[in-house]
C-alpha cells in the first residue's frame, strides 16, 4: 500500500524541481539559446548553402565542383587566347620607332614579361601582352613613361609563333640564338632561375629603367594595376621603411591567404578583425534584443564569429573589398610561393641579380624558394601586395608535366 501510495507523487514533484532551471536555460530570450542558434545556422546552413562554389572557401565541395569548374576555365581561357591572337591581328603594326619598348627612352617603368613556347593553342604569352598593350593605350599622359619588353627564353625561338608575332608591336630580345645548345647539366630549376636571371639582366641594360616589373607569360594584369601601382610607387614606397625593399610580390596564390596558414603575420590582422566586429555585431545584437547594456561574453562570442566567419568563407573573398580604390590595398610582409610578378627598383634589381647570380636551383629550391632564401641570408626585406594585381591563368606548367590539371 505505501509502494501504491507514493508511486504518484515521484513524477509530480521531483521533474518540476529539476525541470525549472532547464527551463529557464532554454527560453528563447537566453542569449545562450540565441546564439546558439545563429552559429547553427550561419555555419550549419547559410554559409555552406552560400558558399559552396566558393573555389577559396572551406565550405567548397571539391568532389562535386573541382573537375566541371577546372574543364570551363580552360575552355574559357582557350578562347581568351584567342582573342588575344585577334586583338594583335587587328592592331596594325606601328613603326619601329612607335612601338613599346622599342627606344632608347630611360622607362619610368619597364615591364619585362618572360615567355617560353608551352601550349600554343592558349596563347598564354598574347593574352598577358594584349592585356598590357591596351591597359598602356588606355592609361594616357600617367603611362607615357612605361615601356614593354618581351624576354623570349625559348631555346629555339623561331619555335615560338606568339613571340615572332609580338615582334611588330614591341621591343624583343631573345635569350638563345638558335643554334646554341643548353647546357644538358642543368636542371629545369636552374634553366628558370638562368632565364629569369638573363631577362633581369638585359632589362636594367637595355633600358636602365627606375622600376622593373617581371612579369611571367602567364600572368594577367588586373585592370587597375597601373592605377595601383602609381598609387604604391609614388606614395606607399616612398616611406623611409618600404624604400629599401628587395622585390614585391604583385601575386600570392589564392589558396595560401588563409589566416591559418604558416605566415604569422596574418594572426594581427585577423585579431584585428576580431576586436572590430566583435562590438559592432554585439551592439547590434543589443538593440535588435532590447537589451540596455552589453556584456564582455556577448563581445567576445561575436569577436570569434566573425573572426571563424572571414576564416571559413575565404580571406580571398573579403580582400577583393581592397579592390573599390588603390589607397585600400595592403602592403604585408612577403611570402615565399610563387611570383608571377615581382616588382623591383633599379637598386634592388642590381642586388637580386647579384644575388641570384650566387645560388644554384633544384627541385624544392626553385627561383622563387630562392628569392625568398635572400632575405634571411642577406638581410633583406620584401613585401607583397593584397588583393593580387595580376591573375595566374597557367594551368601547365613548364616544369612540371600534368596532362590533366585542376584549379586546385
């Protein structure tokens, strides 16, 4: 009977003390439950729904996209070097003395573009020369002291079509003669470094300019480069600190400007971003809830929100913002992969050529792995532009054979 007796009361008064501070916990007015539930949401639906063709982004789905994504840029940039071949066949020769590069007028900037025979049906060379041809007829009276010169490295250069074509618009040297043979002991790395070296070389000789822009023949420039660049050399670099830089970097790839990765540098920046929207989004938070006063939690759950935000969608993506006026682009320390364009002045060029001139270059210590290597050997510095200034269109690479390449 006593069993019988108190078998009702359990389920009606131990749950009601158990199950009001729960309940209290999960009403909807907690900011606990409110902002668990935004981080379900922005991380568990919005953004991976938004961003999943985001090439850059952690929410990419490589599996579904990678392969139909890699086929259309080359499709695309197939028919961009087609239309690079027209632009040049439509433009009619100019004399010998109008063409760019072809005086012996001292450039303000000289931009050497390097080119070797690789896929022609890409026409990889014309579409980064045609870009720089009409972004120069474009510019006016602010470009009147830039100069363009194709450094042809090819060992047989009668090989190379697009370069014979580009010699009735511009300034051509080439490296090799033709019946001169490479030297069978060098490797790929050092063949690179040698030609880069050469074009460097016959750059600052020929033309002896004040700023050296290399350029490799499969690098793109952005449209606003010569807006950017005149804003950088004639502001930013005349700074006591930016004067005395080996290179910059005008390209870092895409896929290595996350903020967690090996550049340290980045970790101020994205704090930075922390401590900015972390009040802003929490003081909006505030007034959307009618809340009278913030919290140091509530500050900091949105500092790391929209820090894990700008991670997970992709920096890339946040840094094309940077694009709207060239006073908003970044100057950072530089990095080491990669430099389809590297900008040097006349001092620096002197003292990389030097340099270079000392290493010997092999599989994992290219050119680029060598530059960067200087500045701890020689005390250097360097630095990198952001958003990137030029686009790297080059799926094959000339040392390295890949027959089916991705984006990735």
């Amino acid at each position: 009977m006593t069993h019988h007796g108190m078998s009702p009361e359990l389920p009606t008064m131990l749950p009601r003390g158990l199950l009001q501070p729960w309940g209290r916990l999960f009403r909807w007015s907690n900011p606990f439950v409110q902002l668990f539930a935004l981080t379900v949401v922005t991380f568990g639906v919005l953004a991976p729904l938004t961003c999943q063709q985001f090439l850059y982004s952690y929410f990419y789905v490589r599996r579904w996209y990678l392969s139909p994504m890699s086929q259309e840029f080359l499709k695309r940039n197939q028919e961009d070097g087609l239309s690079a071949l027209r632009y040049f066949e439509r433009l009619q020769a100019p004399n010998s003395s109008e063409k760019l590069g072809s005086d012996d007028f001292h450039p303000w900037l000289l931009i050497t573009i390097i080119t070797v025979q690789r896929h022609p049906e890409f026409h990889y060379v014309l579409q980064v020369a045609s870009r720089f041809h009409r972004l120069l007829r474009e510019c006016g009276p602010s470009c009147r002291r830039h100069r363009i010169l194709l450094c042809n490295v090819e060992t047989d250069p009668s090989s190379h079509g697009d370069a014979k074509l580009l010699t009735n618009f511009m300034a051509v040297v080439n490296r090799y003669g033709g019946r001169e043979k490479v030297e069978l002991s060098l490797n790929q790395f050092e063949k690179e470094k040698q030609d880069y070296t050469y074009c460097l070389e016959k750059s600052l000789q020929a033309y002896n300019p004040e700023y050296l822009l290399l350029v490799e023949d499969d690098a793109v420039p952005e449209e606003e480069i010569f807006p950017v660049l005149h804003h950088l050399l004639q502001m930013r670099f005349s700074k006591t600190h930016l004067q005395g830089a080996l290179y910059v970097k005008l390209y870092h790839p895409e896929r290595l400007q996350h903020y967690i990765n090996p550049e340290p540098m980045r970790i101020l920046e994205w704090l930075g971003i922390g401590m900015f929207w972390g009040p802003l989004l929490a003081f909006g938070y505030a007034w959307a809830s009618s809340r009278s006063n913030l919290s140091w939690p509530i500050v900091g759950f949105f500092a790391l929100y929209s820090m894990l935000l700008v991670e997970l969608v992709g920096r890339h993506y946040f840094l094309e913002l940077r694009r709207l006026v060239p006073s908003l682009y970044n100057i950072v320390p530089v990095t080491e992969c990669c430099t389809p364009a590297t900008l040097f002045s006349a001092p620096s060029a002197h003292r990389a050529l030097g340099y270079l001139k000392e290493l010997h270059c092999r599989p994992g210590f290219a050119k680029d792995t060598a530059l960067y290597s200087l500045l701890r050997i020689k005390g250097e510095q360097a630095f990198v532009v952001e958003p990137n200034l030029v686009r790297h269109v080059g799926m094959f690479s000339s040392l390295r054979m890949n027959a089916n390449p991705k984006l990735l």
